[in-house]
C-alpha cells in the first residue's frame, strides 16, 4: 500500500527510521541509487548507451546530496557522460561530492558562472537531465539564485536543440528507419523544484518532469493541480524503511492503485453466474442525450455488477445496442424521445427486481419528465410497496415500522 504524508509526518518518519538504526546517510544513499537506477533505464529506452549526457543539477540539501549520489552511481554503472551543476558550494569534506570527483565528474559551480553561461550549455546539450535543486521543504515563491538558475534551465530547454534518437522499426515486409525528436528527459528527485508537495502549489518557473522519483511515501502535492502537472510519471521508492515505522505505519491515507483494489476485491465463485453478482438498472437517456445512460451501463459492469439492465426512451435504446451487448433493455413511455411521466409505474415494478437503481444520466430538463420523478419518489397517495424508492419513501417506511408492534 502506497501511503500519502505531508511533509511533517515525512519528517517524523525519517527521524524515526535514523532512530531505529537507517541512518540519514543510508537513506540518501539508496534515494541515489533509486533515481540512477530510473536514469539508466532511460538510457536504455533511448538507446543512447555510449553516447548519454547526463546533466544533474545539484542542490543545497539532502535533495543535492540524493542527486550526486545518484551521478556518482550512474558514472560507475554505465558510460554515461555525466555533469553535475551546483547551485551553492557544497564542503569539500562531504563525502557524496568526494564520490563525485573520484569518478572525474565535471563539476561546476553557480558561483562561478557568469550570466549562466556553463548551466545553459550543460541543460541544452543533455540528453537526460537530473532535478536534484529542491525536495519536499521548498518555500514559494523561489528567489535569488534559485529562481535566476530555473529561470535559465527553463530558457536551456526552450531553445535546446531537438536531439534524434535513431531506431530502427523492422516489419515483415519493408524494415525502415524512424527518428524520434526528443528534448532532455527530465527526472525529478522527491519532487519537481518548485513544487510544493503539501499544496500542489507550483513555482512559476518550476521545472516540469517527465518523471519523478519520491521517496518513502507519496505527497499530497504531487497529486493536487496545478503542481501534478509538473510530476510526469511517479514512482515511489521505498529506500529501506519498514512499514511499522513510526509516522508511516500510522497514516491512514493511501494511493488506491490497481494493486491496491485488485487485493480488496473479493474472489467469485467458479459455480457463479450473472445473477450472483447482483443487478443494476440503469434510468436515463433522451433524444438530445443518448451516451450518457450507456457510461453508466458500462461503469456499473466494470465495477462488478452481474446483470445491467437500461431502461430508457425508444430513441435511445438501438444507439446504445449496438455498443453494449451484454445489457438487457426496458423501453419506456416517452414524449418526442424524453421519458414521460407514464414511466412512474414501469420504473418503480422493475427498480423490484434489482439490487440497484440509478436514475439521473441524461433525462433532460422537460417537465414531463420533472413529473415522472415527482411521482416515483413521491409514496404518500399509494400503499406501501414492497420496496420505497427515495429518502422520502425510506422515512415512511421507518416511521411504519416504529408504529407496528414488536414481535415476540
């Protein structure tokens, strides 16, 4: 189950895990290893093997620090050219931008770029490109040197020069080549810079990622709008640390991915059939709103419903036959295609037979429908039957039962 936590509780968790032994140095290096791990990936999917360019824009924190472990790595495990850009000095003793330099990256510094010149050329010359500025604490608005470097990253890769990544597509009959023109692949580290993972709050200037590599557990953020445009892909790695950790273990939100629904969803039966699986009908549909019936229809079989029946006005029934074959179909009283109020009594003695009734997609605005539904939810003038339709139906029905004695 893949957790969402704010960037507190993400504090918390990471204090609770160096606590219990995973040490912050650890964590970043595995967070390294995560996001090298999706960069040659990347190579391999582009075919670039001996000829990458890798550009890691390095920031002041732990978000830097994952970012020249995860040069470092690359350099050891591919023949990738790789080039780190820092945007404050890091202390030469720091031993993630040691590992760096051992590897001979090329290594330059904010400080010692005018007008960005060397950032411009290392952004537009990439093939793929490591965001590695700005993690989860990140305060907006950016300034000063963080948003002049954005500002000339996000100018690099307007004016970056298309770079071909040959393939070749073979077919039985005539093999032929085919370019792909691609900009740098950007991949995030925890979150695009500029992003701000408890709001979805975006930067003007943040970068937008073709993927992102977060850490530990998603973000709100990454989800909200306008900030889960900038995300791209998300991958979460896990980095090591146990689910009963402290904050995590505690979190009650979660991501509901394919994973996730598929183990929640109970096993059927060999012996079973449409029946088991309950029934739907479906009340909708007029002249001026064929389709709307039919995606409920559709969404009531994909959600697991056996049996679904559509009851509707005949002009809108052979549109939607033909597309939904396993539906059965009720056609009803109409007034120049839109349902009428003679439906009532038809709708209420088939609504009996099911487990479900949805009433509502694409009925129109015509009165004589308006009047159908007043007198499908409205029991007061009939006798009780056998099923209420409504909330108000369902209040007479309980004040009957409060009335009638209670059996022995």
């Amino acid at each position: 189950m893949i957790k969402v936590v704010d960037v507190e509780t993400m504090r918390r968790i990471e204090a609770s895990a160096d606590a219990a032994g995973i040490s912050y140095d650890t964590m970043m290096q595995h967070a390294g290893r995560a996001v090298a791990m999706r960069v040659l990936n990347a190579i391999n999917a582009r075919n670039l093997f001996n000829e990458a360019r890798v550009t890691v824009l390095v920031g002041p924190g732990n978000n830097g620090g994952d970012g020249l472990v995860a040069a470092r790595i690359i350099a050891q495990e591919s023949d990738a050219v790789v080039r780190c850009y820092l945007l404050k000095r890091r202390d030469e003793n720091d031993p993630n931008l040691k590992g760096a330099r051992e590897m001979g990256l090329f290594i330059a510094n904010a400080e010692d770029d005018q007008r960005y010149r060397v950032l411009y050329n290392m952004v537009a010359s990439a093939h793929i490109l490591i965001d590695a500025l700005f993690g989860i604490g990140v305060h907006l608005p950016l300034s000063g040197d963080a948003g002049k470097v954005l500002r000339q990253v996000e100018q690099a890769l307007s004016e970056a020069p298309d770079i071909a990544l040959e393939s070749v597509m073979v077919t039985p009959a005539s093999p032929e080549p085919a370019v792909e023109i691609a900009p740098p692949y950007i991949i995030a580290v925890d979150t695009p810079s500029g992003l701000d993972t408890d709001t979805g709050a975006l930067d003007k200037h943040a970068l937008h990622a073709d993927e992102t590599v977060t850490f530990i557990a998603a973000k709100p953020g990454l989800f909200l709008f306008p900030g889960a445009e900038a995300v791209g892909k998300l991958s979460i790695a896990r980095i090591g640390i146990p689910d009963d950790t402290e904050g995590l273990m505690s979190e009650k939100r979660f991501v509901v991915d394919a994973e996730t629904v598929r183990e929640r969803l109970p096993k059927r039966s060999p012996g079973s059939h449409k029946g088991t699986f309950g029934k739907v009908l479906v009340v909708g549909g007029s002249v001026n709103y064929t389709g709307a019936p039919g995606l409920c229809a559709e969404a009531s079989y994909r959600v697991g419903a056996g049996l679904v029946t559509v009851g509707a006005p005949p002009a809108v029934i052979p549109v939607l036959g033909a597309h939904l074959l396993e539906a059965t179909w009720v056609i009803l009283p109409h007034d120049m295609g839109v349902i009428s109020a003679g439906a009532a009594p038809v709708i209420r003695e088939e609504a009996a037979k099911v487990n479900a009734l949805l009433i509502g997609p694409g009925l129109g605005r015509e009165d004589t429908t308006r009047e159908m539904l007043e007198r499908l939810l409205d029991t007061s003038g009939e006798k009780r039957a056998r099923r209420a339709i409504g909330f108000g139906g369902r209040a007479e029905e309980t004040a009957a039962e409060a009335q009638s004695p209670a059996l022995p």
